[in-house]
C-alpha cells in the first residue's frame, strides 16, 4: 500500500475519498456494534440495518411518499418566491451606490431577527396548511440570495463598465454582458444557500404544526417512540439536503470556471 | 457628505415607516385584532412583561442554555477544526463531510436530541451546540487553511519551534475568519435555543412564544417577540463593537 502511494499509483484526492468512504462506513458499524450489543439503548438509537430497511419499507409506503412530495412542492414554492423577488431586488440596489448605502443596512437589520420568532405570525396569517410552509419558507430563501445578489452586483469592476460604455454598450447591453454575468458565481452561492434555508424554513414550520408533510410523521414517529421510522426518515432529509447541495456546488464550480483564468 | 449617507437615517425611517403602518392599520381597524393587535396594546404588554420576574427567569433560561451550548460549540468546534484544519490529509477526508453536514437543516435531528436528553434545557444544549459547532469547526478549518504556505515555510527555515508555529505563526494568521465563525456561532445558538424551546419545551422564551401561540393571546406573542429581537440586536450589536476592536 505504502509504496503504492508513493509511486502515486492512487492520487492523493482519491485515498482521501476512500478514507472518508471508510470512516463512515466505520461509524456506521460501530453504531450497529452498540445498539445490538445494548450498550446503547434501542429505545433511542436504531441500529443501521433497521433503519435501511425501514427505508426500504417507506419507500413502499404511499402516505410517507406523498408527505414527501408534499414537502418538496412547499420547499420549491418557497424557494422560487424567495428567490425572485430577492434576485431582482438585489440587482437593483446594487448597482446604485446609493441605494446600496440606503437600503443594505435595513436588509442586514431585518436578517438578524431570529426568524423562528415569527413562525406563530407565519401561522396567524397563512394558516396551518401548506401556505405557512411556503411563506416562512420563502422568507428563509429570501435573505441570503439577496445579500449574494446586492454583493455580486456591486463587486463588479467600475472599469469593465466603463469600458463597455465608452465602447457604446448600451444600458441593457452592460447589463446582459457585464454585469449578470459576474454577478452570476456570488449569486449561486446565495442560491444554494437560499435552497438550504427554505428546507430548513418548511421543515420548522412542519415541525412545529402540520397536518400533512414529512415534518408531520417526523413529529408522529418521535411522540410514538418509533425509534427505527424517526430515524429512516431523517436519513433521508438529511440525505437528500447533501445530495441538494452538492448539485448546486457542482453547478457552482461550472459556472465559475471561466473567471478563475 | 457624511449625514447624507448615514446608514441609521433609512433605518430608523424604515423602523417609523412600519411602525407608522402597523398603528395606522390597526387603529382604523383593517386588520383582525388576533392577527396584528394594536401597537399600543402590544407596547403595553411588553412594559408589563418587563416588570414581572418570571419573564426574566425565562430570559435567564434562554440565556443560560445558550451560553452553555456555545461554550461546548467553541471547545469542540476550535479542537477538531485545529486538529482536522492542521494536518492536510485530515481535511481532505473530514472537511467535505463537515460541510455536507452544515447543509443539512439541523432541526430534524432535534427529535433525537428530545429523544435522548428529555425536554428540559438538555435537549436544547445539545441541538444548538452541534449547531454552533459546525460552523466554528469549519471557519477554523477555513482559517487554518488560508495561512499562507510561504509563512509556513518561512518560520519553519527560521527555526521556529512546534509551539511557535502554533502559538505565533498559526493560531494569529487563521484568527480573523476564525472569528467569523465564531461570531456566527453565538447568533446561531441564541436561534437554535429559541427554535428547541419553541418545539417543545417547559422554560425559555421560545416556550413563552409557543404558549402565547397555541393560547392566542397574540398580543404577549409580539411582545415576546419584541423582546427575542432586541436581545438579537444586542448581541449583534456587541458582537460588531467588540471584534471591529480586537481587529482595528
């Protein structure tokens, strides 16, 4: 193996995926090790392969199914009505220095309130049904896909615009050609943020009053003690939010290629 | 030059603005007392709460886990962020599964925590340290890894010992996005706190804004939340003053 290595017949990024593979898969059996073994206690932790095969089972499972898509239609929903309103808000004050002065700091203002506060409001006003999810939803969407927006514009070199003006650019022309296209690398950044956040927003909302939604069995299973389901069930939000993420960085990686030249 | 672009001239006029519409509705009646109460009423209550001990006992509450959480995060975030962020082929295997992990939102693993920890403050520490954790180890990771190679290179031909790199070369050059992580961590475990207890709970503010939820008595539900916001704004505004210190 050592001298494998040396020679580089494994590259270095590799042994590292493949640590990382064995790491997990590691901790996976130590879990299994100690919940057969009772050293933890079962009523708690599910051993691994019960929960794979409680998968397994939801997978069949009509209404678990549906209570997915269901959380998945309000994460999308939320997300596009976060997104756009934040996107062309976000250009558009930052492309004026002024506006820029006058209006950041009151976007800053209203992100630091810890929005979780205003979760019973979301309530109040939209119900206990799918339209809360996407309304707080959308307001986790909203700020961080606007920061990256105002932060992208304005990091645009003055002398590109400049250039492109005295080169007879006209106004939509500079937009189109100069501006979006760098703003575009922050801008996805605060995309995968802003999809992060509304998953995050639904999941509080269905976590903290739902009738339907996969929030909702994640709060029936845990008052039941249905340890094995609980768990099947957060390994697989969780693991659809890695899988979300890394998409988005890939798109991320993609679309910033050509600047890095 | 400087009172034109005064940062606080559209903050206190944005503040006044949706002041001036929340009275203004609310006093002509257009909106549902339940919704939106009056702003007089919602002032009124606030004064009130602000007068009675328990509501301090609850802010006590909300800021004893917190600061028990944090206090978990910044030891266990700072050591493995130093050991993972130190040696690079510890990075490349553990940073990507942190990262994926800051991805996930955290809240649904927050069943577990009631699950193993009860509903009292345990469960609360428990999900908000992890929380801030991740945040802390990942920036430090971060920072470690922006100390430039050359630096390295530099002490170590120098003769720097073991302890110099650490204590003089490293530790100083990852302080500022170290830092970073560790500001974000304290006002994400205020919110995580708030967000367990608002799950469930039996102390906190994020109790009291449940109850008064559940209960409708919207008008306790905004002065809580009022009182969640202000104590966001000091801590933010704290936070600001005492790193543009330690930095300038």
């Amino acid at each position: 193996m050592r001298t494998m290595l040396g020679k580089g017949i494994i590259p270095w990024r590799k042994t590292a995926t493949i640590s990382r593979a064995v790491v997990i898969i590691l901790f996976i059996l130590w879990l299994e090790f100690m919940v057969q073994r009772e050293y933890l206690d079962p009523l708690f932790v599910a051993p691994p392969s019960e929960i794979f095969r409680m998968m397994l089972v939801q997978f069949t499972n009509q209404n678990i199914l549906q209570a997915y898509g269901i959380t998945a239609i309000e994460v999308i929903l939320g997300f596009l009505i976060g997104a756009i309103p934040a996107i062309l808000l976000g250009i558009s004050i930052g492309v004026s220095r002024y506006l820029d002065k006058a209006f950041t700091p009151i976007v800053l203002l209203v992100y630091s309130i810890p929005k979780i506060t205003l979760l019973p409001l979301f309530i109040l006003f939209f119900g206990i049904y799918i339209n809360s999810k996407i309304a707080f939803g959308a307001a986790h969407a909203f700020f961080p896909i606007i920061l990256s927006a105002i932060g992208g514009t304005k990091t645009v070199d003055a002398s590109l615009i400049t250039a492109a003006v005295s080169m007879g650019a006209t106004r939509s022309q500079v937009f189109r050609s100069v501006i979006i296209p760098h703003t575009i690398y922050p801008l996805i950044t605060g995309l995968r943020l802003g999809m992060n956040f509304a998953l995050l927003g639904v999941l509080l909302a269905e976590l903290f009053v739902s009738r339907q939604g996969i929030g909702y069995y994640v709060r029936v299973y845990t008052s039941g003690f249905e340890t094995a389901e609980l768990y099947a069930v957060v390994v697989v939000i969780a693991l659809i939010a890695i899988f979300l993420n890394e998409v988005m960085r890939a798109v991320e990686k993609r679309l910033s290629r050509w600047q890095t030249g | 030059m400087r009172s034109r672009y005064d940062p606080r001239i559209p903050q206190i006029g944005a503040i006044l603005f949706i002041l001036l519409i929340w009275y203004g509705t609310t006093g002509l009646g257009w909106v549902h007392p339940l919704l939106l109460p009056k702003t007089t009423l919602v002032i009124r209550k606030l004064v009130e709460l602000l007068q009675v001990p328990e509501t301090y006992f609850h802010i006590g509450v909300t800021l004893f886990e917190m600061t028990v959480a944090y206090s978990i995060s910044v030891f266990l975030g700072v050591g493995v962020g130093f050991i993972v962020g130190t040696y690079r082929y510890l990075t490349d295997v553990f940073e990507p599964i942190l990262l994926a992990m800051y991805a996930v939102p955290l809240i649904i693993f927050y069943p577990l925590a009631i699950l193993f920890f009860g509903f009292e403050s345990g469960s609360k520490i428990a999900y908000s340290a992890v929380s801030g954790f991740l945040i802390i180890a990942i920036y430090t990771i971060m920072g470690i890894k922006s100390v430039s190679k050359q630096l390295i290179a530099v002490s170590m031909s120098m003769g720097a010992s073991q302890r110099d790199m650490l204590f003089k070369v490293l530790l100083p050059a990852a302080w500022p996005i170290a830092l970073m992580g560790f500001r974000l961590a304290v006002i994400i475990c205020f919110i995580s706190v708030v967000a367990g207890e608002m799950m469930a709970a039996t102390a906190g503010l994020g109790f009291k804004i449940g109850q008064s939820s559940e209960g409708f008595r919207t008008a306790d539900l905004y002065a809580y939340v009022l009182i969640i916001v202000i104590i966001a704004f000091i801590i933010n505004w704290a936070l600001r003053r005492s790193t543009t210190a330690e930095v300038v």
